[in-house]
C-alpha cells in the first residue's frame, strides 16, 4: 500500500501509540455500539475539520444504521501545540438540526474547550438529541468537562499526530498514531 506508515517518518516520532490495525478495530467496536444505542433512528454525524476526516469516513463505513454528515470547520490550533480558547467558526453547517439525532465526531478532545463552545452552540439550534463520539481524548489536559458518550482511546497528555491530527498541517496521512519527537515542535 502507497501509504504513510510510521516506519516511513521514524525519525520525527517518539513513540507509535496505535496503529492503523488497534484504530480499525476501536472504530469497529465503538460503530458497533452507536448502531446497538440509535438503533431505528437515523443519525446525523457532524465532522469537525480538518482532523475528524479520517475518523469520521472509517466510522460511517463501520455502521450499519442510516447515517447523514454534516461538517463544521473552526479555529483552534494555529501552528502550535496549545489551545488558544478562541473559537472561530469558519464553516457552518448546511444542514437544520432540528429534531435530528446528531453525533459530534470529533479527532481528539484535549483542554476540551472547543468542543466546549461547539456543544453549546449545536445544543442551541434544537436536535432531538445531541452526543458526542471522539477517536482520543486527553484527560488529563481538560480543562473543562464535556460530556463523551463515545471515546475511542484515553491517552496521555502528550501531543500525537496521524489519523486526521496533525502539526502545521503535516503528519494527517500518517496511518498510525504516534508521539512527535520534542525537537519537531520546540
Ligand atoms: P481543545 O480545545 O484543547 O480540546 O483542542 C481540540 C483541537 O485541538 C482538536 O480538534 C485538534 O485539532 C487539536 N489538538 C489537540 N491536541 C492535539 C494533538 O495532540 N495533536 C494534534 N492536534 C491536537
């Protein structure tokens, strides 16, 4: 396969936390409990970019249930490796939430503050119900609590790339998630 792999970039990563085969089976599992709790109900799942791309088109694939997307784009990160708080929506949805069952798919939840202020701001717009699905999440990072139904894996509070999340907009291909080398980003 004509693919990133971590072997390929071994030099900028410390540490490979999941590879491509433990992410396909958690995103299997986790597809497999959102059909089991929405079963009858069709589900809008809205993707936050960039990042959630990869997690977003490999759960779609794994469920069963009827699904639609929807995707959102806001700035969190710029070039560095610490949220800001500011939120800034670029892309709205084009989608009404109203009376939907809607599933925020999301790459990582770090301080949480974004996801923060998203939640508030879709709980707003009147969905039948409003959850949350997210592939990493950092517990120790938060800095506020946001409620998860669904998490794919707790890991440590360092900053990984790969599967949609990246660092200046590179490492997103990688197919395993790993560590990056302090020296990339200090
Ligand atoms: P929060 O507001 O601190 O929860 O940040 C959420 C966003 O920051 C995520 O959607 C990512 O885009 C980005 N982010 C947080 N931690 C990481 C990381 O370890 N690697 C890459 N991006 C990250």
């Amino acid at each position: 396969m004509t693919s990133v792999d971590a072997r390929d970039i071994a030099e900028d990563l410390e540490d490979v936390l999941f590879t491509s085969d433990q992410i396909a089976e958690r995103i299997a599992q986790v597809a497999a409990q959102i059909d089991q709790d929405y079963e009858g109900r069709e589900i809008l799942l809205v993707g936050v970019l960039n990042g959630a791309v990869m997690v977003m088109s490999d759960l779609q694939r794994a469920m069963r249930s009827h699904v639609q997307m929807d995707w959102m784009a806001v700035s969190s990160y710029g070039a560095g490796t610490q949220s800001s708080g500011v939120v800034r929506i670029l892309k709205d949805l084009s989608q009404d939430l109203k009376g939907r069952h809607v599933i925020v798919v999301e790459d990582i939840i770090d301080t949480g503050l974004t996801l923060s202020y998203l939640m508030n701001y879709l709980a707003s717009r009147g969905p039948a119900s409003l959850e949350i699905m997210t592939m990493f999440r950092k517990p120790e990072a938060a800095r506020i609590e946001v409620p998860v139904k669904y998490v794919g894996f707790d890991i440590p509070n360092s900053f990984v790339v790969g599967y949609g999340l990246d660092y200046a907009d590179r490492y997103r291909n990688l197919r395993d998630v790993a560590t990056l080398k302090p020296s990339i980003y200090s």
